[in-house]
C-alpha cells in the first residue's frame, strides 16, 4: 500500500474511533446473511487494519485444552471480544471428498459466532504492498501496546516459509520460546516438530506464530486486551502468506480466529473457510503432553490437512 493510501485509511480509521464508532467495519450485523459459504467468498480479500479496537460487551471464551496447570473446565477462560476482533470469519466449505467437512457445529450455533459481511469495504481490502518484514517493523522492537511487553525477553513474531501452504498458530510464546525468540521450542514445540515431520514436511516448509507475540506470565492464557492489540499482526501475517491451510494448535487460535466461544472438541477436524485459507483446529502439542491418548484425533486432524495439500506420510 502506497503511504498516500495508508494515511487515507488511517485517519478515517481515526475518525471513527473518534466518533466513537470504534470496530463499527467489523460488526456490520444488519447486513449479515445467514449463508456462510457465500458470506465467506465475499471476505476472501479481507484485511484487518493494523489498529486495536476498543473491547466491547460480547464476549467469547477462551479456550480450555492446553495449559498444564489447570484441568479445561476449571480454568479461568479469558473471554475475547468479538465484535473487536478483526473481520470475523466461520463457515464451513468447498465440501470435496478428500476434505472430510462435519457438519457446521459451530456456524449453526449462529450466537456463538460473528455476523459475516455481505460485501466488501474499504476496510476489507489488504494492505497493498506489506510483507512479513513490514510487519515485524511495524510492532517494533520494544512493542509495549500490551501489558505482556512487562516480563518479555524476547518478542517472538514467527518463523518459516514466508510461503509456506501451511501455517500453525499458537496461543502465545512460553518459556522457552521468550528466551530464544523462536515459537515452538520448546516440548510442545519439539512435539509439534515431529507432527510435522510425519506428515512429510520439514519445520522450515511451514511457517508458525502465535496468537500473541510476548509470553504471558506463568504460562497462562493471553487475555481479552493482549489478544485485541495483538491479533491484528496475526491477520496480516496470514494476509501475506495466503496459506492453503490454516492449523490452529489449541482452542485461543481457533476461537480468535473463528469468533466463537465454543470449546475446541465441537469443531476440532472440521474444516472453515478463513479469508481464503481453509482452516481447521486440532488440539495443542502442550495438551498432548499431557494427554498422549489424543494424539489419534490430531493425526486424524493432520491427516486431512495431508489431503488437501496432497502430502504423503513420512516413510519410516
Ligand atoms: N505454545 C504456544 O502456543 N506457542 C508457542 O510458541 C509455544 C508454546
């Protein structure tokens, strides 16, 4: 995007905010139809803004499955704005027979999930130009939009394939992953390594982020405002790589970036629509630590990523 057209978006970005309409570009409910597949063609091209909206009332609860401190129904779930967050998507589509699509648990539930635009808008279009290098300029080296800039040692961005056809997202950089800069170093992070290497590909042919860019303290779950400031650099992570597959690792990803508040286990291995990318959700390399039993669901999961990107399995 020409810096012309950037401070054009910025200041009426900054006109609504003050006006107060805030996140009005991603609530538009009155024009919400109730078909997904199609709602969900219109946004292929969205684009979430790098601002951060203000929260609101509607909320979504976070997920449950992958800190080992706490067991999934005592945690305390942060809850996420919705109508906050950057432009929602959540339908299930292009039915094929390698891609084996459940029905739309989620999508029927509707009040769990964000209205979908019926059109595009200034504020769906991509930035024109960016690139994961602009991104990681513009969060800057001492990123202190949120409070997890506090106990940060290193900000962790991503690494990767910056055309990788597949991208996992985390929730957030642990311990290990705060002192080198690196997601998914550590045991969940080795763990991972193995899942994709038995799908035949190489850490260095995907690319993996997070949710959030800084650690959260002890290793809890981001929070609504670290989640609101910070997504918008996931979306153009994501907006740059156009990756065929999305695997959200654990229910923060999937529940930030398919706007809803349910639990994981109802629409893990099922697959949505996201801007473009199809994406589907499995459980966290963290939560199958603790609970090797589940390692079959999410090679199930894997399996079905396999399909679509036409991958075979790693020979023993
Ligand atoms: N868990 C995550 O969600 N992300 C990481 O980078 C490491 C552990």
């Amino acid at each position: 995007m020409d810096s012309e057209n950037r401070d054009r978006i910025e200041t009426r970005l900054r006109y609504a905010n003050d006006l107060g309409l805030g996140p009005f570009y991603l609530n538009r409910s009155s024009t919400q139809t109730q078909s997904f597949g199609a709602a969900a063609q219109a946004s292929k091209v969205a684009q979430a803004p790098n601002v951060a909206p203000a929260p609101n009332a509607s909320t979504v609860s976070a997920p449950s499955e992958e800190r080992p401190e706490k067991t999934p129904e005592k945690r305390n779930a942060p809850s996420i704005s919705a109508s906050a967050l950057p432009v929602p998507v959540a339908a299930i589509s292009n039915r094929s027979a390698s891609v084996v699509s459940a029905p739309a648990k989620p999508a029927s539930a509707s009040t769990s999930f964000m209205p979908l635009p019926s059109g595009l808008s200034l504020f769906d279009e991509r930035i024109e130009g960016d690139s994961l290098g602009l991104i990681r300029e513009a969060i800057g080296d001492n990123c202190t939009r949120c409070k997890l800039h506090k106990g940060r040692t290193k900000l962790v961005f991503g690494v990767g394939n910056p055309k990788a056809e597949l991208v996992f997202v985390g929730e957030g950089p642990g311990r290990d992953e705060d002192l080198q800069g690196e997601p998914f170093v550590g045991r969940a992070g080795k763990l991972l390594t193995q899942m994709i290497e038995a799908m035949g590909l190489r850490r260095e042919d995907v690319y993996i982020c997070n949710v959030v860019k800084c650690r959260p303290p002890e290793n809890r779950l981001p929070e609504k405002d670290e989640i609101i400031t910070c997504s918008p650099f996931l979306m153009r992570q994501l907006a740059v790589i156009q990756p065929k597959v999305i695997c959200c690792l654990g229910s923060c990803s999937a529940q930030t970036l398919l706007q809803t508040t349910q639990g994981i286990s109802r629409f893990r291995g099922e697959w949505f629509d996201f801007r473009g990318s199809k994406l589907i959700a499995t459980y966290h390399p963290a939560y199958l630590l603790r609970n090797p039993n589940a390692k079959g669901e999410v090679w199930k999961d894997l399996q079905k990523v396999m399909a679509v990107l036409g991958l075979q399995p790693k020979r023993k």
